[in-house]
C-alpha cells in the first residue's frame, strides 16, 4: 500500500475531514507508480495509475500516527506537475489517540457542523428568518422564563399580497417576503425579540417588552416598511402590512390563545383599512 507522509496540521484536517483532497508534488518516483504509459498509433499516452486506498502518515517512527483512507480518485495535473489524491471515508486509524487534541478537534468540528445544521432546518429558506416549527420550540420555552409576564406575540401580514402574486408575478412576491424578513429582524432586535415565519405572506414576532414602549416601535417598524418600494417594470411595488398585538398575560398564560388573539387583530387591522396596527 501506498504511504504519502504529511504534516500535523494537514493529518489533523484530514482525520476531521476539513481536506477532501490532498495535493502532492510529483517526483520520479511519483510519476514512475503512478503514471502508466500505453502506445496508441505509435504515441505514448499515460493513465493514472487508480488506488482504492492510501496510508496517510504524521511524523516519524513506528508510533506515528496513520489512517488507512479511501481513495476515490487520482488526478494528474500536468500544467502545475502536481498529483491530487480524492479521499473518502476512513478505514483504519492508528495512534490518532496519541494527542488528545485530534479528538478533541473532531468532536468540535462535528458539533459545529450539527449546529449549523439544526440553524438551517429551524430557517426558512427564503427570508431566512426562523420557521414556524422553531417558532413553536422557542414559545414553549418562553412561557416558562421569569420574564414570561412580558411576553408579547405580533402578527404581520402582508397587505394585497395576493394581488402582488397576479398583477406583478411570483418572482415580485418573493423579493416582497425577503424584504418583510429584512426588516423584521432589523426591527425584532429593538423589540427585544425574534422573528419567524408563520406561513405565506404571515410573520410573527415573538418578544418580551413594556406595553408602553411597543406602538411607537412598532409604528416605526410599519413606517419602516412603508417607505420602500420594489422595482418592477410596470410600476414600482408599495409595500404595506397590518399587524395584530397580545400578550401572553392577558391571554390566561394560555400560548395557543395568544396566538390566536395576536392573528385576530390582524383581522381586525385588516377591516379597519389594512396599513395599522390592532390589539386582538
């Protein structure tokens, strides 16, 4: 079996699968196992000799450190004369234990990339404000903090969004959500808060604020909203939204009645001329 040898760090970013691809300058000795030549109407081609797995070596001596790894492919690059070694899964280890910190890095690495992982699934793909099944997570774990008296649930709705779907197409419907999820978390930060997407057209932000301070911030926020305009070739698109407000103490510390008193202002919102904001 192939052995190639590497530094610490390179071992290291391979055995936590940072590196996918090893370079490797070529020599004779190189070039010799690995390119093959063959005659073809008299001219002398070469293949790349393929390995199903190498040896990749840290250090000196018979306790250093090896992984036995899947070589998935071999490319030779000519122009810069370098081999580049395609690895895979991992078959075999050796004296990775030898430094605690090769654990250590991996566990790191694996939880970092779970994390962003969970990020991503609880996001919306297209506003990337959270969704709704983090809204829910998030909910059942306000209730229950020492502040919950505080807690407040703000429903936004897009106004006439259907017919920004017909009169201007979908592609303008979209860039109408990005903007609203822009400017909710621009504004849900002020408001001591988070905001996620309940569906459609349909935002909540979910925070924890006197009832005193919250229509002046969130009249700011609906001005906010209001003062822009998408681009579009028949006519510039005015965005506006009405907004339903509870709170969770006025609600019997019933979550569900919250937010359902929350979506009820926005009716009400809705019927008094769309573009304001109403208790539920």
């Amino acid at each position: 079996m192939y052995k190639i040898s590497v530094n610490k760090e390179t071992f290291k970013d391979i055995l936590s699968k940072k590196i996918t691809m090893l370079e490797k300058e070529t020599s004779l000795y190189w070039k010799k196992e690995l390119l093959q030549p063959i005659i073809e109407k008299d001219r002398i081609k070469y293949t790349i000799k393929q390995l199903e797995k190498i040896a990749i070596t840290n250090g000196l001596g018979d306790d250093k450190p090896q992984i036995i790894i899947e070589c998935k492919k071999i490319d030779y690059s000519f122009k810069s004369d370098i081999f580049e070694f395609h690895l895979g899964k991992i078959y075999e280890q050796k004296n990775t234990d030898m430094e605690e910190d090769f654990k250590d890095d991996l566990i790191i690495q694996l939880m970092r990339e779970k994390a962003q992982l969970e990020d991503k699934m609880n996001r919306d793909h297209l506003t990337d404000v959270y969704n709704r099944r983090k809204m829910e997570a998030d909910l059942s774990m306000f209730i229950n903090q020492n502040n919950a008296n505080s807690l407040c649930a703000i429903f936004i709705d897009a106004d006439r969004f259907k017919g920004i779907n017909d009169n201007f197409g979908h592609d303008a419907g979209d860039k109408v959500l990005v903007l609203l999820g822009n400017k909710l978390k621009k504004h849900a930060k002020l408001l001591n808060g988070e905001v996620y997407r309940y569906g459609g057209e349909e935002f909540i932000i979910l925070c924890f604020i006197k009832k005193d301070e919250l229509l002046e911030k969130l009249n700011a926020l609906r001005e906010d909203i209001k003062s822009q305009r998408i681009y579009h070739p028949k006519r510039d698109i005015a965005v506006t939204v009405s907004m339903g407000i509870s709170f969770y103490n006025e609600c019997n510390y019933n979550k569900e009645e919250m937010i359902r008193r929350a979506d009820k202002g926005v009716y009400k919102a809705k019927d008094n001329g769309r573009d304001r904001i109403e208790f539920g």
